[in-house]
C-alpha cells in the first residue's frame, strides 16, 4: 500500500523559465564585468577624494595668502605704530607687547621666528617702528632693522637748553630742545612727526614742577625763575636717552627729568652736598661751571678754584666768560666788556655767588670734580695755548702774566 502512495503521487512543477547552464566562457566574461564596475567605483571615489582634498588645500593657501591664520598674520599690514622694548625684555615679553600693539596675532608667532635670532637676543631698549598685523617674521625683521629704532636722544656733555652760534664762524650748535625734537622725529605712514622745540620750551617755562618731575632738592630754586624757561637747565643729564615720539612735550621733559634726577641721585649727588655744607642743586650749579670752563684733566682744580673764591673774605666774584655767554644767542671766547657788564641772573662779572641756575647740563667726570676738588689754594686761572694748557695761581700778577702767555698765544684777544 505504501509502495502505490509512493508511484502514485505528483512531481512538483519547475516555475518560470527553465534555467539554462553558464558556458565556461559566459562565466569568464561576467567575472570580468563585476571587476570592471568594482574598479570603476573605486576609481570614482578616489578621484572625489583627491578632488575634495585639493579644493581644502587650495583653499587653504589662498586664505593663508589674504588673511594669514590664527596664529600669525601675513601681508604688508594695515599702519604704522611705535612699540617699546623696555630693560631686560625677553624675547616672549616683547612679543607681548607686539601682540597687545595687534603687530602680531600671537606672542608664539614672534618668539618662534625670533628663534635662533642673535640679533634680536641683543636688542637693546628703545622704541621701534613697526606695522599692526604683520607676521611674526617681518616682526623680526623690522625690529632688527636700524633705520626703523626711533626716539634714540643723545645729549652731548655741556650742551645747554637753547641754541646758541658761534660769532667767528656762526656754526650753531643744536640746543637741548633742538635735539629732543629731532630725536622724536617718525615717520608714520608717510605724515612726519615731532615734538616741537618751541612747545618744549614753553612747557618747561609753565608747566608745575610736580608734572615735570622737578626733584624736591630743585623745586625753590626754580621757583626763582618764574615762568623762565631756562629754569630747568641742567636737570636734563648727558647721555643717551630713549624718548617716546609718541608723547606730549610735558610727557617727554617729564620722564628726561625724572631719569637724570635718578641718575644724578644714585652717582651721590644728595651725599655730595651734604658734606659740602651746599645743598645738591648748587653742586649742580658748581659743576657746570667746570664743564663750560675747563678741560677733563683740570675739572678738579676749576672745582677747588670755585669754592676758593666763593669763601673768599673780600666777597671776590667768580667772572666767569662761560656765565656771560650763557645768556646770549651768540657766543665767543673772550667776552667783550659791554657783554661783560650786562646785568643778568647768570652774569658772574657782575653779580657775586653762583649763577641762578646752571649753565649746561654737566657730565658725571665734572659732577664728580665738584663734589670732590682737589685741594689747593688757587684763585685764578687761565688756559694759555691752543692745546688746553690751563696755568693755576693764588697770585694775581702772576695771573695777569699768565694771560699775557694766553694773548701771545692767540688764546685771547684781550685781558680777561
């Protein structure tokens, strides 16, 4: 029975079309189809790739070109500005100062394309003209550049506030308030600027001696002087001085003051008058006396010279042609006797004691001279040759033989 069931019941029936065998070569063939569209996908998505990543790319570098990046400026910047280095910058600290001036876009900008750099290492302070966003490379460049250091001051030794000509050759030597205006001096964006000497000088006439930074032991004598500019002469040291052309004419006579009242304080100025029985202003006044009147080599005898006189018991004035010729536009050697005769605060042929103020700014041999003289007994002298010779006396016939030396010599043209 079970045998019939089994002969008996129906195949099952094949749906759709019969399916035919693959020839060997057929098989090859679509082997090779699916390569070609794999590779050919691949392709495609290599090719999109290299295309996405050359558009960042290139995209990229044109940015970098206009707009630098987020780490460091590129292109010729947008102004000119004035930076400062001060004393003991280092390289991060100066380019501190460049990033909050927006000269560089970081402080790792600079230091990085500083690195290495000698001449950076040994910039010295001062004030540098440079460019608001500019890359950390033309930073260095720029600062290192010497055309580009500006407010640079240099105040020769005994150089006065005023300009003054010579009468033989009327050759003029530049006045303190000459050279400080020159010194600030920039060129910003192609406009010039300066300080003028004119508003310096009518500052230094009027402003409060508190905003000119007088010191205390310079306030009452200047007070002397009124609205007279030349009160403050010789409260600007010599020396080289870094001025920010930036600044107002009170600002720049302001710090110039203040630093040489330092200065002269920390080389014993204060100390110095006190074992003087003087009070540091009149050494002030004692030394530039020295420097307009004598050479180096006899800085210490002029000293003692001064201080001998000014103790003399017959009240002996010091006739001075340096204290003459103070107050005149043009100046010479051998003073005539009306200029001699002139009534004024500094004129020492006419007045006895010491000028009312300074006569130029003093360097420190001769501060150092009149705050230690050499001991000697000297009333007079003369310089007789053009060498600088300079003969010392307590006699005076023997004085006046000594100028006869000077007027053989040609030193003078008459008797002092």
């Amino acid at each position: 029975m079970a045998d019939d069931w089994s002969t008996e019941r129906s195949r099952p029936e094949a749906v759709g079309r019969p399916r035919r065998s693959m020839s060997r070569a057929e098989r090859g063939r679509a082997k090779r189809n699916r390569k070609r569209r794999r590779f050919g996908s691949v392709l495609a998505l290599t090719v999109l790739i290299v295309v996405v990543v050359g558009a960042v790319f290139l995209g990229s570098r044109l940015w970098h070109g206009l707009f630098g990046t987020e780490s460091d400026y590129a292109g010729e910047g947008l102004k000119d500005v004035v930076i400062e280095v001060r004393g003991g910058d280092s390289t991060t600290a100066i380019g501190q100062t460049l990033k909050d001036q927006d000269v560089v876009a970081t402080t790792t900008a600079f230091v990085g394309a500083a690195s290495g750099n000698a001449a950076i290492s040994a910039i010295q302070p001062g004030f540098y003209k440079v460019r608001t966003q500019i890359s950390g490379a033309d930073a260095v460049e720029r600062l290192v550049d010497p055309e580009n250091r500006v407010g640079r001051l240099v105040i020769p030794e005994g150089r006065q506030l005023d300009d003054i000509a010579d009468v033989k050759t009327n050759a003029v030597t530049d006045g303190i308030f000459t050279l400080i205006s020159k010194a600030t001096c920039v060129d910003l964006d192609g406009a010039q600027q300066c300080v003028d000497a004119d508003q310096l000088k009518e500052v230094a006439g009027t402003a409060d001696a508190a905003a000119l930074a007088i010191p205390q032991w310079a306030v009452n004598p200047i007070k002397v002087m009124g609205t007279d500019h030349r009160r403050i002469e010789g409260l600007i040291a010599p020396g080289t001085w870094n001025v920010d052309p930036s600044s107002s004419p009170q600002d720049v006579l302001k710090s110039l003051i203040g630093a040489s009242a330092a200065q002269y304080e920390a080389n014993g100025l204060l100390q110095a008058g006190q074992a003087g029985n003087m009070s540091p202003y009149q050494i002030l006044v004692v030394a530039s006396l020295v420097q307009r009147e004598s050479k180096p080599q006899d800085f210490a005898k002029v000293a003692r010279v001064i201080y001998n006189r000014l103790v003399a018991p017959d009240h002996r004035r010091l006739e001075f042609d340096s204290t003459v010729n103070y107050s005149l536009d043009r100046q010479e050697v051998a003073t005539t006797d009306a200029d001699r005769g002139r009534d004024t605060p500094w004129n020492t042929y006419v007045r006895e004691g010491l000028p009312v103020t300074p006569i130029c700014s003093p360097g420190q041999p001769a501060l150092v001279a009149a705050e230690t003289p050499e001991p000697g007994d000297w009333l007079y002298f003369v310089t007789v040759d053009l060498q600088g010779t300079t003969l010392f006396t307590r006699d005076y016939q023997q004085h006046l033989a000594n100028i006869d030396v000077a007027m053989r010599n040609g030193v003078l043209d008459s008797a002092r």
